[in-house]
C-alpha cells in the first residue's frame, strides 16, 4: 500500500510564506534553527524555496534566530 503523501500546509491555506508571519516560519525550524527538509514538513518544492527565503530574510532582521542553543 502506498503512503499518502501530505498536502502542502500554503498550498491547503492559498498563503503564501512570510518573513512577517515569523511564528509561523517557527514552525519549520528544527529545535537548533535549521530549515527542516520538505521530506518533514510536507510543504511543495515550489513553496520550499519561497520559506528558505521568507526565513533567511527574518533571521537577517532579526526576527528569527540563526541558531538555537
């Protein structure tokens, strides 16, 4: 039997990633603040893409940690 694969968590809420809605974000960092894989999340590659740079730019401004110790 095949796995079913997960939707989209922007694609199932018509949003698009945000470096604004950083407590969002939050919920696809790791527990050190890395980028989780979309192999965890379920999100599409195009959304991947767009949270990696919605992230990178919230850590620039400071609203998201580089790294969790």
């Amino acid at each position: 039997m095949a796995k079913k694969k997960a939707e989209c968590y922007f694609c199932k809420n018509k949003k698009e990633p945000d470096y604004k809605d950083y407590e969002e974000l939050r919920n696809f960092l790791s527990e050190g603040g890395k980028i989780k894989k979309r192999t965890l999340t379920g999100v599409c590659a195009k959304h991947q893409r767009k949270l990696s740079v919605q992230i990178k730019r919230a850590r620039q401004l400071a609203l998201l940690p580089y790294l969790i110790r």
